[in-house]
C-alpha cells in the first residue's frame, strides 16, 4: 500500500449518452488529476449515472495500525460463536419474519441463513466444510458482512473479536498469531502476518423471506449459541423501521480516517476490491438500473442486480479473450456482442462467467479505507 496524497476528484457525469445505453471512453476529457494522468478504460453505463474516481493512494499498513481505537470492550467481550448449530429453514420459519435481515452462504453445497439478529450479538461465527475453516462476520457499524477463509501462506486458523475498531469497523484478531484484521480490508495490518491478505468467500445480505424463497432447504444458524443474549433486539435500531437510528442517519458512532460527503454516510454500496483497485456502486443505483458495466484495474466486469434476492451479482466481463457488454432490457440480461440471453448467475449457452466476491457496506466505511476508489452512483 502507499501513501494517501490527495488529489483533485474527477467526476464524469454521463449526459452524452444515447438513451438507456451508451458508450463514455475516457480519459480523453479536460478533467484534471494529480499526477496529470489515467489509465485509459472504456466504460457502458445507463443514462444519468455518476461516475466519480477518487485520485488518492492506499492507505500504508502503519498509517492504518497508527489508527486502531478500543471499541470500549475487551477482547473476545463480543464473543464469536463457535461451532454453530442450525435448524432447518421450515423451523425457522416459525419464528422469522419474511423481512428478517439473514446472510445467505452457499458454499461447496451448504446453504445457509445468518440471521442479523444473532450476529448484531457475536459478529463472528467460525465454521469449517470439508476441512476448510470459513468465518462469516458482520460489523454492524459499518453495515458489512463478510466471508473469510481461514487458510493462508500455511496457516489454518479462527478468527475472534479484538475488542478494537478502525475506521469504525470490527477488527478480528487470528488464533494463530494474535495479529489484527480490519473485517472491509480482509489484510492483516498489525503483527506477524501483517499485509497478509484473506481470501473472501460470498455472503448475501437479503431477508429471510427472499432467502426461504429460493432455499427451501436452508438450514439456519440456531439461537443456541451457549451464549445468552437479547436475541429479538437490537442496540443498534433496525433496518425495518423509518424511524430514525444508527443505520439510517447521522455519522459513525467512532473516527474514520478521511470522509467524503459525496453520498450520505450510511448509504449502501456494494465494495468490489480486485488487483489493488477498488469499486464501489450505490445499491440503489444498481436496483434501478439491473445492469452496470465497468472496469477495475483493466478487468472487465458487469453487475447484475438480482431482484428474487435483492443482491448484487458481479463478474468478470468475459470468456477466455472475449469480452461480453450486457444490456438489461424487457426483463432480460443479454450480450450486446452475440444477442445471447444471460440469467442472473452469469450464464448462457455460451459459458458461464467468473463471480468476484463483494460485500455490502456503508459509504463512510469504504471510503475511509479506499480513498482511492472509483464510485458509481
């Protein structure tokens, strides 16, 4: 990582677009920047969509662990869950409202639901499938959920609560080292693994009646957790109600590291960090739309919006050397190369596409840890 050299925004608003669809290649426009220069990308977007590229550097892994403030509890005072145990889906059901904030996991065949509701609670679970020990996290300060794979360089290991935040998020600490993890960077910043990275694995945020919907089968993390807690409540407010409360309104609850007001703090987008680079598209933005294309550190990808879930899809943009443009249109997703009809798990008679793994999270959140990013909204 380097360092944070703030630099001019550019922002490019695409009016010239033909209408739902178009064409903007860039940087062949008088925008300026601080180092007089871009990479030259080629980006399809909708009509009347931002697109906004912050010109700052990484933050270095010093500069972060400089900032690492106690969240005034101890050390696994939030206590993770450890070897969870589930219910089925139709169990569930008799306790979960349809619109109940779950977390959906399927991965290597387990499909399963997280009820925000338990993990507000514990923010980690750690699990292990097939010998692979996975850590599904949630911080609910910064509104992100995370999946993490417990393998690295040649270590297996869990993951517990510090105790500590950054930027106003949850940092985990391993087993093996004690070494400090921000959950929105997934890179050891402090102690011996330090710039080690975590390899991500998809969490959805959806509701529990989407979720049911499409799993019947679901099994869903139990309340019997050997903890007792005030399940059913939440200290933070809710994701349901209007009224006003920590996830719809006002600021971080700690200090962030930099701020920009260019969207409100705790508006949703969904952060896509691939090869140094870093994404991030307002959720609304991607509902209304269905389909955005762009580009991130010279990868094509496309984000599809899949409305049965209420999530984001991402993918790389192709297929071996061929590079797929997809139009959302008449309630379907197509290539605009071949004509060929695309569903929402990135595949067609012509192949399938790479998924790249995102994760929901506040805007304050996200830019306080890229303030490099690039920002579609």
């Amino acid at each position: 990582m380097r360092n944070l050299q703030y630099g001019l925004i550019t922002a490019i608003t695409l009016i010239s677009i033909v209408v739902g669809f178009g064409l903007i290649s860039y940087p062949n426009s008088s925008h300026d920047t601080n180092n007089g220069s871009e990479s030259s990308e080629t980006i399809y977007l909708p009509q009347n969509i931002t697109l906004t590229t912050f010109n700052a550097s990484e933050w270095l892994s010093s500069e972060l662990s400089d900032n690492i403030r106690s969240g005034g509890v101890a050390k696994d005072g939030i206590p993770p869950i450890e070897n969870p145990k589930y219910v089925s889906g139709l169990e569930a059901s008799t306790y979960l409202s349809d619109n109940d904030i779950v977390f959906g996991l399927d991965y290597q065949g387990n499909i399963l639901a997280y009820p925000q509701y338990i993990l507000v609670w514990h923010e980690i679970v750690n699990e292990e499938f097939s010998d692979v020990k996975i850590t599904l996290s949630y911080c609910p300060l910064t509104g992100s959920a995370v999946g993490f794979k417990g393998h690295f360089l040649t270590i297996e290991t869990t993951f517990g609560v510090s105790g500590k935040l950054l930027n106003s998020n949850l940092v985990m600490y391993d087993r093996d080292s004690d070494s400090y993890w921000p959950q929105i960077l997934g890179t050891s910043i402090q102690g011996d693994h330090t710039n080690q990275d975590l390899e991500t694995v998809q969490l959805f945020w959806t509701t529990w009646g989407q979720w049911y919907n499409l799993h019947p089968d679901t099994q869903v993390l139990s309340e019997d957790t050997g903890h007792f807690r005030a399940y059913g409540s939440d200290p933070y407010g809710s994701y349901n109600s209007d009224a006003n409360n920590y996830y719809n309104s006002g600021g971080p609850f700690f200090p962030v590291m930099t701020q920009s007001d260019i969207l409100a703090d705790k508006t949703i987008v969904y952060g896509i960090s691939f090869n140094e680079s870093n994404l991030a598209v307002e959720k609304s933005i991607l509902r209304s739309n269905k389909v955005i294309n762009a580009n991130i550190s010279n990868q094509n990808i496309v984000t599809f919006y899949d409305d049965q879930l209420g999530v984001a899809r991402v993918y790389k943009s192709n297929i071996g050397d061929q590079i797929y443009t997809f139009k959302y249109e008449n309630d379907t997703i197509f290539d605009v190369n071949t004509g060929t009809e695309w569903n929402i798990e990135g595949t067609s008679s012509i192949g399938s596409l790479e998924p790249i793994v995102y994760f929901d999270v506040m805007w304050f959140a996200w830019y306080a840890f890229h303030p490099d990013t690039t920002l579609i909204y």
